[in-house]
C-alpha cells in the first residue's frame, strides 16, 4: 500500500489548526504526532471568548513592553497602532526587535532586509569589476606580470573588494533601513503572530482529548494508506504504510 504523506499532513494541520512544518523535528510515529497534538490544542482558544481574551492579554504584553522600551505612554498604544511610526529606523530598531522574539516570542518573524542586501550586492559586485578591469589594464614596464597572471590577480583583488564591498553594505546598510515584515505592520497584527486566536475543536464541537486526537490521527492515516484503522498502530511510521 501507498501512502500519501501530502493529503496526510494536509488533513491533519486542517483537522488541528497546527503547521507541522514549525513541528519539532522528533516526530517520528504516529504517537510522537498524536503527544505534539495534544499539547498544541491544550493552548489553543476552545470559543470565541477564550479567543478574545487571549488576543487582550497579549496585546497587553505587548503595548507594557513597548512602552516601555520606547519610553512611550502606555495608553497611546492600541492594536491598530503601526509598528513602522513607533520603531523607525535610525534608532534602536533591531536591538528592540529582537528582544521581542526573545522574551515575547520566537513566533515573530525577523526583520526584513533583503533589499539592502541586494544593493550591497551588486555595489560589491560592481567594485569588483572595476578593481579587476583595473589591475589587469594597469600592467606597465615597472609591473611586467603575463597577461593571465594579471587576469588572476585582478580576479582576486576583485573578489576581496567585492566581498568586502557587499559585506560593509550589509553590516551598515541593513541594521539602518532593515524594513518591518509582512503580518506584523500593526500591534494587532503582531498579537496574532504572538498568541494561538484560531478556535480548535474536534467535530463535535469539544475540547480535544488524547482519545479523540488518537482516533482521528489512526482515521486520517487510514485514508491516507488505504489499511484500515484496526491495521494501523500509533507505534507505526507513516513511510511504513
């Protein structure tokens, strides 16, 4: 029998609410999924009130850390505040932020800086070509190198001006201009990357359980495998069906 690994993972982050993808990297059987599973959905919100609380209480934590850090007013924040008016660049952008995913949460994505790379990369690039060009067409009677001695040294020299070109542009450029990353443009917006707001419920409507987690794991491999359930054990690795 065949087992289809994609409708498999599929099915159950739909089933759970869970990327498995941010999973850790130990489950190997069906009951390391099952055991992941039940810790996920114990802090997931089971109603929309939990949900709301929990979107509150985060936000909170949020707005007290902030201003905190930014010597703001605590009131002045709310969750459509936008990230980028608080933590301009030029000031401690990148020290804040990443105490944020330190001690509010690594769920929170780093900043972006992409495009300064690039334009450090291609700066670097271009010095590069011109440092080359000009060793090797700066060959005269003092500096009688053969021409591919000339081509080799002007590649090197190249290369280390470049890499030094683009290394400074990223080392100055992006720790400066480093933008905010998409999904985090408000403080509500981070609250969500913070804090589980998706209600997570079996099909009946309950809060999970291990018995209900177990049979809807052993259900969801059976379709996937084509065995049925009573010839799938939570010991079994999903590639051994």
């Amino acid at each position: 029998m065949s087992f289809d690994l994609s409708y498999f993972l599929e099915t159950v982050e739909k089933e759970f609410c869970v990327d498995l993808l941010e999973a850790p990297g130990e489950l190997n059987t069906l009951n390391d999924l099952v055991l992941y599973l039940e810790r996920h959905t114990a802090v997931m919100p089971h109603s929309s009130e939990e949900a709301d609380s929990m979107f509150q209480d985060g936000l909170m934590t949020l707005r007290t850390f902030l201003a905190k850090e930014l010597d703001l007013n605590v009131m002045d924040l709310t969750s459509a505040t936008e990230i980028e008016s608080i933590l301009k660049p030029l000031t401690k952008r990148r020290r804040v932020w990443r105490k944020l995913q330190k001690e509010i949460s690594d769920n929170i994505p780093s900043l972006v800086s992409v495009t300064y790379r690039l334009i450090g990369g291609i700066a670097g690039f271009l010095i590069g070509i011109i440092v080359m060009v000009s060793v090797i067409f700066g060959q005269n009677e003092t500096n009688p190198n053969p021409l591919p001695i000339a081509i080799l040294l002007g590649m090197m020299a190249g290369l280390i001006m470049g890499l030094s070109a683009y290394a400074g542009g990223t080392m100055l450029l992006a720790p400066l201009f480093s933008t905010i990353p998409r999904g985090c443009d408000t403080l509500g917006e981070m609250t969500q990357r913070v804090v589980p707001t998706q209600i997570c419920l079996d099909p009946d409507g309950q809060e999970w359980t291990r018995q209900s987690i177990e049979q809807s794991v052993l259900l969801i491999a059976s379709k996937a495998s084509g065995l049925p359930v009573e010839k799938i054990s939570l010991s079994m690795k999903p590639l051994e069906m």
